[in-house]
C-alpha cells in the first residue's frame, strides 16, 4: 500500500471516530440535536405548523402553499415542480469539505493510479423578487488539492443568473451559465462533491432553489470523458413569451455557447440556436407545443460548419409539487459543410423528455435527449444520445440517501451521404450519497462515484484527441465529506 493510500485511510478512520463520538454526545444531550419540532415561521404568512426537513432546520412548505411553474413547454428552460413555499427574497449560503480516494486520477485508460484528494468548495444562492422583476443567481466554487500529484491542483467554477421581467402579456427571461471545470461536466458533481452545483446532499439543504434549470440541448456538450484538461463554457439565453390568449402562447429564443479548451489537443467549438413555438393549454395541467428550431455549429481551427433544421411536437404535464412531465420529438435535417473533408445533407430524428415526480419521502428526476451536438472537444460535430436518472429519499428520521446514474452514446457525423462506420464513444457514469445531520447547521455524507468509457474507431479515422479515441477509461472515486449551511436569510 502507498503511503498516499495509507494516509488517506488514516484520515478516514480519525473522521469516522470522532463522528462516532459526535453521535453518541447527541444521543445524550439534547442542545445538540433537540427532537424534531415544528419551527416557528420566517414570515408573518408562513404557516407555524409546517412540515420540517429532518435536521435541516429548513421548514419543508405544504404542497398547497406552492406557487405553479409557467414556463413555456418550447422555451429555454425545463419544467419544475414549481416554487416550494412563499414566494420571497432569500440568499442561502453553503460550505463543503470532502476528502476522497481517486483511483484513476490521471484520467487515462484503465490503470489504477490511486491518490487522496481534498475538495474544498463553497455555494451561493440568491433570488431577488420585485414586483414585474425576479433576479435568480446560483454560485459554486471551490477547488481539489491531490497529495501527490499537484499538478493536478485547480480551481473549479459554476455560475448560472437569470432576470425575468413580466408584463400583462409580455415577458423577457435574459441568462448566463458559466462554467470553468478541470474535466468533463457530465457527472463532475459525483466526483467533486460540491462543485458540480446541486448534489445529492443538497436534498437537506436547499429545497428552494431553481436558480439553474436550462434545457441541455441548448449548452455546450461535454458527454465525452477526455484526458485531463480546464474547460471554459458559457451559454447565454435570451427569451420572449407572448400570451395570445388565455390559453395560448407564442416564444421565440435564442443562445449562443462556447467551448474552449487549455489542451491543443482537443477542438474548441462555438454554437448559436434559435428556435420558435407556440403553446396551447388543454386544460390547466395540460400543455401542447410546437416548435421550430435552427442550430448552427463552427470549430476553432477548421473550416467545417454544421447547420441542422428540426420541426418538435410537444406535450406537458404539471401537477404542482407533485410531477412535471414534457415530452418533444421530431425530423431534423442537417448539412455539414467542410471543404476539405468533404460535405453532405442527412435527415434524421430528435427528441427531448423530462420528468420530476415527488413521492412522499423520495423525489425522482429522469430525462432523455438525441440531438445533433457540438462532438464535446473530441469530434466536430456529433450525434448524441443521453440519459441522466437521479433518486433521492429519506431513508430514516436522520439518514437521506440518494442514487443517480448517467448514460451517453457519441457518434461522429458522417463526411458525406455515404459513409456508415465512424468514431463512437459510450460513456457511463453512477453513484450512490448517504448524508446525516450532526446538527442544525451541519452535515456529514459519504459518496461513491464510478465513470467507465468505451470508444469504437469503427473507421480507423485518425485520432485527434490526443489518444482517447483509443482508450477504455475505468474510475473510482470514494469518500467522506462535511457541509456547513446557513439557514435561509431574508432579504426583502
């Protein structure tokens, strides 16, 4: 065993003492970890005999007190359950420590390379509300420190604002997501407890929050693991709704994203989207759209440009609190262009689905997405198929557990009408959260995380990614970490 190892193993078993001394002072004294009781309420209209969040100090709201979502089924951004609670001005801060062992930290095929890493990160949220106005800003920071290898050392950053602004019939949604992480997105959140925004442990710290909820179709694809190297993203929105009538809607759209890369090695790309629809409300639950879209795609470095038309049938479901459903699909045709490699028009498919569902201890996010994509810094241009699942519960009156997995299927797009075997990738990634509160302010959570990847040069085309067309990537990453959180200020 390596002295990393041996260290890193040492460390755990300290934590785990002094937590299980922590635990047995609680059992014993009640000022640590008073019973569960209803809290007395942050507002004149909150109602004093809510629900509360086991140990999170966080009155959980009624599903009657929660304010119905109106986002538009062919907008930027996905359905949710609605705004748990009184609708008012709030800023949540948090803070985590997690200390783990990462197996594969150089990120390159499947060796076994493990070494201790400590990740330190902070978390901010803000929702500002006006009369016609509602400022929402959600922050993550932090870095990871690797005993061994420091070389590895970097920051990581996530950032997401969004301004609303609503006339009688009018509205305007203008927004930014930002983000600078040392690997891939998909997933980074399992490997990085606390840095990859919303976790699993955020279950019982932040059951107001929907600062971040962007359509994926409209950010920068990241589904392809990749060698080590920092990524900086961004999409900005800009949308506008237009109430026809009470029951009909009108939206228009349009993003911009870009992915750069510190690696030569990997291609940077750029990509614009507009797209149009029009929303009919069956009845109050029910929603029927369609939507139509234009994407265009341009790479640093080369003459290749992708242009892609699609035409959506959608419908959506919303039972506040309870379950939120969308559902879209239809024909794309798209054009690459690429004066050297060759150009070629194909027809093809796309789809994108949703849902949230709110069992009574548990909650479920699932979604599905095909769609012509940016290649992720390995290919210019691919098709992507992609499946992400999250399962969160509360398993015991002080321990909430959580399982979620992910699932994405690359393909490069062809040179020209002809050509069928191409570059593909399979990317996996799991993970399993068990957290408990040692208090009102503080958590403890233990995660495990797994990636594994697959790539299949089918064509024998020439790798440009700086070898990981090649190579068949297996990870492991587990640990123990500590959140501190505050309770929600009041602001207004």
């Amino acid at each position: 065993m390596t002295k990393a190892c041996e260290r890193f193993w040492i460390t755990i078993l300290a934590v785990a003492l002094s937590v299980d001394m922590a635990w047995a002072q609680q059992q014993k004294d009640p000022r640590v970890n008073p019973p569960v009781a209803p809290q007395a309420p942050l507002s004149t209209g909150e109602s004093s005999n809510q629900v509360t969040q086991e140990g999170s100090g966080f009155p959980v709201p009624e599903e009657k007190s929660a304010t119905p979502d109106t986002r538009s089924l062919s907008g930027a951004e996905l359905f949710t359950l609605g705004q748990m609670g009184e609708r008012r001005s709030y800023l949540l801060a948090s803070v985590d420590f997690f200390q783990s062992a990462d197996s594969n930290s150089d990120i390159a095929g499947n060796q076994t390379n493990f070494d201790a890493v400590s990740t330190f990160s902070g978390h901010i949220v803000l929702q500002r509300l006006w009369s016609r106005y509602q400022l929402a800003l959600d922050y993550t920071g932090g870095g990871s420190v690797y005993n061994n290898r420091s070389g590895l050392n970097t920051p990581s950053h996530q950032f997401g604002l969004t301004q609303s602004i609503a006339w009688r019939r009018w509205s305007l949604k203008l927004s930014d997501y930002f983000g600078y992480l040392p690997e891939s997105a998909f997933g980074f959140g399992g490997f990085n407890s606390g840095l990859g925004g919303p976790n699993p442990t955020a279950v019982n710290i932040n059951p107001v929050s929907n600062a971040v909820n962007l359509n994926p179709i409209l950010t920068p694809n990241q589904t392809i693991f990749t060698s080590r190297a920092s990524r900086l993203s961004n999409t900005a929105v800009g949308e506008v709704d237009y109430n026809i009538s009470p029951r009909s809607s009108i939206t228009a759209t349009g993003s911009y994203g870009i992915l750069h890369f510190s690696s030569g090695t990997l291609i940077n790309s750029n990509n614009a989207i507009f797209q149009t629809g029009y929303n009919y409300e069956l009845t109050k639950r029910d929603t029927l759209a369609l939507t139509y879209g234009f994407s265009r795609y341009w790479f640093g470095g080369a003459t290749r440009t992708i242009n892609d038309h699609s035409v959506l049938v959608g419908y959506g479901r919303r039972l506040t609190g309870r379950l939120a459903l969308q559902l879209s699909a239809g024909p794309e045709v798209y054009k690459v262009s690429d004066p050297v490699g060759g150009s070629g028009r194909r027809a093809s498919w796309t789809t994108s689905s949703a849902l949230r569902y709110r069992f009574r201890r548990s909650e479920l996010e699932a979604s599905y997405a095909t769609y012509l994509a940016g290649g992720a810094g390995v290919l210019a241009g691919s098709r992507s198929h992609q499946v992400q699942a999250t399962m969160a519960r509360q398993l015991s009156r002080m321990w909430s557990g959580s399982l979620n997995l992910g699932f994405a299927h690359n393909t490069a797009l062809p040179q020209d009408a002809t050509q069928t075997g191409r570059l593909a990738f399979n990317t996996w990634y799991s993970g399993a959260n068990l957290s408990r509160p040692l208090g009102r302010h503080t958590s403890l959570f233990l995660d495990y995380f797994f990636q594994r990847q697959v790539g299949n040069n089918a064509s024998n085309a020439p790798c440009i990614s700086g070898g990981i067309c090649g190579t068949n990537l297996v990870r492991h990453h587990f640990g123990l970490g500590f959140n501190w959180h505050l309770r929600p200020i009041r602001i207004d």
